[in-house]
C-alpha cells in the first residue's frame, strides 16, 4: 500500500519547481549544465520489465532508493511491484516513509544514538527494519525502541564474502540473533546478505560462481538459526547485476534492487536489459587539436574503477572516445581533429556511477523525449540530515 506523500515532499517538489520550472516545456539541451536529466519513459520501461519478470522469481522486490534519492522514484518503484523500499541511511528512510512507503528496511547499522532514536520514532509511523551485526548495537537499538514506545525489525547481516560489514561467520550470527531474540522492542526477521562483490566481477560466469557460493553460504547461515529454532522468515539480499540467480534462489525472500530503475554505465556492463534513463547534459567548454573538456567532473558524475574495467562515464554518440583525466569540475578525453565537437556545443553525458551524482545534484530534470516536463526534488542529499532529524524529534 502506497500512502499519500507528506506535505514535506510537496514542499520539496515546489520549492524545485520554483527553482528551475522554467525549464517546462524547453528542450533539454537549453539548461544551464551541468544539470541531471531523467527520461521518464526509460524509467517507467525499467520499471515494467522489472516487473514482468518478478513472477518467476521466488523472491519479492525490496526497491533500493540509494542510487537516485527520489521521492518520485521510489513511489513508481511501489506502483511497480516493490512490496517495500530499502535505504543505505535513517535519512532516505524517513524521506521515503515520508513519500508513502510503509515498508523500509535500512540496510546499514545505525550505531549512532541519534540515528538509533530517529529509527525507533520512525518505527512508530512504519514498518522499520534495521541492519544489526554486533551484540552491543542490539542492545542500544533495543533500548532507542523501548524509550520511543516502538517495535523495531532486525536483520542479522552476514559477510557473504564482499568482507564489509556482517558477522564472519555462523556461530557468531547464531550469537548475535540469540540476543535480538532476547531484547524488548526487537523483532527478529532474519538475515541480510547483500553479495556485492558479486558486482565487482564483470565475467558474466565468474560472476555467477561468485554469487553462487555467496549464496550456498548465505542459506548455511540461515539453516543453523533455524536449527536451533531461530526462525528466519526474511532472506534479503542480491543487487542489480545478480538480481535474477539470487532472486530464483527457493530460500531468497526478497531482493535489494536500485540501480535497476535509472541504471549507469557500470551497472550496465553486466546487466544491459535496463537501460540508462539518468544522465547529465554538459558543455564542451575547451576543445584543443587532441583534446576537448567537459564542464563536469568526479564531484559530478562519479566514474567507478573496478578491476581493470573502467567504468567511466562516455559521451552519448562519442562513445569511442578515450578519456585523458578527470578532475573535480572538468572531464577531459582525447579527441583528434576529425572530431567534430567544438566549444559550447551540448551534449549528453552517461553517469558513471548515479549514487555519486546525486549527492551533487539538488534535482532530477524530467524529460519526455528532448522536452523538460517536470522538475522532481533530491532528497535527501550527502550524509547529513538536513534538518530531518529536528523534524523527527519534534513529530513533524
């Protein structure tokens, strides 16, 4: 069920519209750039295909909200088959609760007391589950919900072999799921095994070794809780580039998918049924006899170096070009005479790694072929709260 937004995202809505909506109705190549455009029909058609193929998976989709931090994307998410939103921080998670999810689990430990009670208080507007690998955080999680008067869910996260966060092995999350068991305001849901390291491997076969393993262990896991009468009714896991193995796993309950929705140029060299509906405009502010810059740089648009494939953003239409570096304003590729690009021309521009561009950017241009239609709000942006905890606090 998808609630009526909260006066906040309308707010947030027209407070961008004011910004920039003179931008309605022209073509995107007439915004001031950088700016980051969303091609509606590209993201509704991820959407759908997402959709169409949840039938035949065993697991439920859980919508991801990190790689576009918008309010206006994760409610088409919802529309679209995600029973729930999932959040990398409390702060997506109480703008998305906000936006009408009444499902979010935040795959992270919260660790810090003032996220901890912004969790608990949230927890009393919607379901709220919580990512727990430590004893101690369970207990302090525990005692945010008593005072808060709320009942938050936990899942115990699991090193599926991506070596971050996560218990390292069995017996300490049988340790660890023990004592949420034992803890008041504390419900226990599960696991978290989100193989991500999975996504750092671009050999399609290897990938799926990987993420077979990752996996095989993830459910070793779960069937000693269960043997020792720990329940595990959530299995959660899988992104993008390994959505489709895990999510036919028969013991994978649900799937932590994102970049699915918008896409980027390093989720689309192992998954490329979605496609790239986020991208930027930019300008072509230099232009020398073997090289052009671009008036973006890694502040902006997020290039991502895995392995020896470097996930770089590209210009649409000059894909073949080579880049020669990146700076934080500037992006700068080798470009012989023969290319015909030259000073103020604009151009579109694939995102190397969306997360990263939008934490810059306060909003998303929404195009229906080349014309601006809408304006949608960013929220919330980088890692502070931005007031939202305030807000929290004081029950708005």
């Amino acid at each position: 069920m998808i609630r009526a937004a909260a006066p906040m995202i309308d707010a947030a809505h027209d407070r961008v519209r004011e910004l920039y909506g003179s931008a309605i109705g022209r073509s995107k190549y007439e915004l001031v750039t950088p700016a980051l455009v969303l091609d509606r029909d590209i993201l509704l058609a991820n959407l759908e295909f997402m959709e169409s193929q949840l039938p035949a998976l065993h697991a439920r989709l859980r919508g991801h909200v990190k790689n576009h931090k918008s309010p206006h994307i994760a409610r088409l998410q919802l529309e679209h088959g995600a029973f729930g939103l999932c959040a990398a921080t409390i702060w997506e998670a109480i703008v998305m609760v906000r936006a009408g999810a009444d499902d979010v689990l935040i795959a992270n430990q919260l660790v810090d007391p003032h996220k901890r009670r912004a969790a608990a208080l949230l927890a009393r507007e919607a379901k709220i589950t919580v990512n727990v690998d430590d004893a101690g955080d369970a207990e302090a999680l525990s005692a945010a919900a008593v005072a808060a008067g709320s009942t938050l869910g936990v899942l115990v996260e699991v090193d599926t072999g991506m070596h971050r966060a996560g218990v390292d092995a069995p017996a300490e999350a049988l340790a660890v799921a023990r004592r949420v068991q034992e803890l008041p305001g504390l419900r226990m849901e599960g696991l978290s095994g989100y193989e991500g390291h999975c996504s750092l491997e671009m050999d399609h076969d290897r990938r799926h070794e990987l993420q077979a393993a990752a996996m095989g262990y993830f459910v070793e896991v779960a069937d000693l809780l269960e043997a020792n009468g720990i329940l595990c009714p959530t299995l959660s896991a899988a992104g993008t580039a390994t959505a489709f193995w895990t999510g036919a796993d028969p013991r994978i309950t649900e799937l932590q998918l994102g970049s699915y929705a918008t896409m980027d140029d390093y989720h689309f060299l192992m998954e490329p049924r979605f496609r790239k509906a986020s991208a930027a405009v930019v300008t072509v502010i230099s232009r020398r006899k073997d090289r052009l810059v671009l008036n973006l740089g890694k502040k902006t648009f997020g290039a991502a170096d895995v392995g020896a494939i470097p996930a770089y953003p590209r210009i649409v239409g000059h894909e073949g070009l080579k880049p020669y570096r990146f700076d934080e304003e500037h992006a700068t590729y080798e470009a012989d005479p023969s290319c015909e690009l030259r000073v103020g021309d604009v151009v579109d521009f694939h995102l190397g790694y969306t997360p990263f561009a939008v934490n810059y950017f306060d909003a998303y241009f929404v195009v229906e072929g080349e014309t601006v239609s809408d304006v949608w709000p960013i929220m919330p942006r980088g890692p502070l709260d931005g007031g939202l905890l305030a807000m929290i606090e004081a029950g708005r």
